[in-house]
C-alpha cells in the first residue's frame, strides 16, 4: 500500500492564501505614520525643505570643496559672455591632512578653547550669582532684570562697534577715565594679551544675560519646600546652595553650558569686528581663520571648507561626548 507524502495544500491555495494576502496588503509603520500623523507631516515639510536648502546643500557643498583644491584661480566663472570652465581637481583629504599637521592650527586651537572655556565659565559664574540675586524678594527687581537683561537685546555686531569705540587708544572712554584719575592710556587692542582679556569682556558682557536668565527660569522652578527643609535641619545658606540649589539646575545648567560653548565656539562677530583678530593675528580663532582663508587674498575655498568641516566635527564630538558623560552619571537628558 503506497502512503502519499504530499503535504495537503493551505486553504485558499498555494502561499498561504488570504493570510498572506492580508499580511502584504496590511501597511508598513511608515505607512501608518505617516496615515496617522498626516496633519503633522504636513507642517513639518516646509521647515524640512528649508533646511534642506539652507543648511543642507551648503554643508554638502562645503564637504565636496573640502576635498578638491578649489581656489579663486581655478573656479568656474563667467566674465561678460564668457565662460571660464572650474579646473580644481580632487584631492581627497590633503586638504585636512595639511591643516592638522600644521602648527597654525593647534594654535589657534589653543586660543579657542581658551577663549571658550573662559567665556562659558564667567557667563554661568555671573550669570548664576546674578540669578540667585534676583530670585529674592528686593526693591526695584524688575527694573535690574530689565537692565540686566539689555545687553542681550542689542545686536552683536553693534555691541561689538560700541566696544570697539571704548577700547581706542586716543579717545576712548574706558582710557578716559584712567585720564581723570591720573593713570596712563591702555593700548587695550595694541597688545596680544590685553586684546584677549578685551575680546573676552565684550564676549561675557553679550553672553551673561542670557545665562541669568535661564538660571533664573530654573531657580523658580525648584520647590520652595526643599528650602524651608533644609533650613529646618540646620543647613546654613551654603550648604543648602550646595544641597538644593546646584541640584535642581543641573538639567538647565547643562543645556546652556551646551549651548553656550557651542555659540562661544563659534563667536564670529566680537573677534572679527572689535580687534579684527589682531594685533597680527593674536585674537584670531577657528572660525575667524575660516572666514579669511575663503575672503581675504587669493581667496582658497578648498581650504576655508576643510577648516570649517574640521570645526564642525569637533563640535559634534564634544556634545556626543557631553550628553554621553551625562548620562553616565544619571541624567536623562
């Protein structure tokens, strides 16, 4: 007697029949999605378009002169009706590999995170000891907040111009005071180191309302139960600082530290404008660099974009590493 080994076939034939059928025509998550939250999409595209071509397509056209050996000489133009084809030629990552083994670099890299570890450091130092001041109840706080709060409110670049007229040498403000009180005039912007600590002051003065305000923000939201807690159990001003005030910032003093860095990082205007990066080329940080290497002399736009694709890449690693850090010590952020 033959025994069959053919195996009976699904219902609804061969593959599964309806089963499978439904399971194709059953939509992907990005179907769903996009099904569900149409209305949202919808609002989003414009902001993602342009993005895209604010920001996006410069990036990408940064990253590709990077690795070329585009000048000023070699690009394509066009002059009355004729037309210059581009000659620069790729070059991979030469571009990078001069820029990191030169010392120009790590010098200015030097400055720069000085420039930005001071800055950020007397931004949240004033702007914390600010903040605390104006969370107590005192006459007049609503008029110190809004003076405080000024110099955020003015342009950089003006602010920048102001300072600029402070510092002169011959008719300054800030060495005509030191006139009347009978000291000699400062060359604020004539020498390397009195040129940094100016670029430094004109940068803490535009970046401190901005740390006391946030600060602020986060000192009103902390409960006052804690306080009267911790007074109940003999902790004296400090300790409760230290105890209850310092703790209940940390998600709010590490979004603007971020932040912070990265703006101070990145401060075009008060180098560029008030010292010009000098005397020589003291002052002068990353960005300031780029900015020269692509609009001063023959201009080198291969160049300028690799020094702006390297600053760019730090500034990714450090926050990667910053949230990275955080959260490694507990914080959701």
């Amino acid at each position: 007697m033959a025994v069959s080994t053919t195996r009976p076939a699904a219902p609804g034939g061969r593959g599964g029949g309806p089963a499978r059928a439904r399971r194709r025509d059953r939509p992907g998550p990005l179907r769903r999605a996009l099904s569900a939250h149409w209305y949202a999409w919808a609002m989003v595209a414009p902001v993602l378009v342009v993005m895209a071509v604010l920001i996006g397509w410069p990036l990408a056209r940064g990253l590709h002169l990077s690795l070329t050996d585009a000048t000023e000489a070699n690009l394509g133009r066009t002059i009355g009706v004729n037309v210059i084809p581009a000659t620069y030629e790729f070059v991979g990552l030469d571009n990078y590999l001069e820029i990191l083994t030169s010392a120009l670099f790590w010098d200015k890299l030097g400055w720069t995170v000085v420039w930005t570890v001071a800055c950020v450091g007397l931004h949240y130092g004033i702007g914390l000891g600010l903040a605390v001041m104006l969370n107590r109840r005192m006459r007049l706080r609503s008029l110190y907040r809004v003076l405080l709060i000024l110099p955020w409110a003015v342009p950089p670049f003006v602010a920048a111009f102001i300072w600029r007229y402070l510092y002169n040498s011959d008719y300054g403000v800030i060495n005509g005071f030191l006139a009347l009180a009978g000291l000699d005039g400062v060359g604020w912007l004539d020498d390397p180191t009195t040129a940094k600590i100016a670029v430094v002051a004109v940068n803490v003065w535009l970046g401190v309302p901005f740390m006391m305000v946030a600060l602020l923000g986060g000192l009103q939201s902390i409960p006052a139960e804690l306080y009267e807690a911790a007074e109940v159990d003999g902790a004296r001003p400090w300790q409760r600082f230290r105890a209850v005030t310092l703790p209940g910032l940390r998600q709010v003093s590490t979004t603007v530290v971020l932040l912070g860095t990265i703006w101070t990082f990145n401060m075009f205007p008060v180098i560029f404008l008030v010292t010009g990066g000098g005397p020589g080329s003291e002052t002068e940080i990353l960005v300031t660099y780029a900015f020269r290497e692509a609009f001063t002399g023959i201009r080198n736009y291969s160049g300028s974009a690799a020094w702006g694709v390297i600053i760019l890449a730090m500034l990714v690693v450090l926050a990667a590493g910053y949230r990275r850090t955080l959260r490694r010590q507990g914080d959701p952020w």
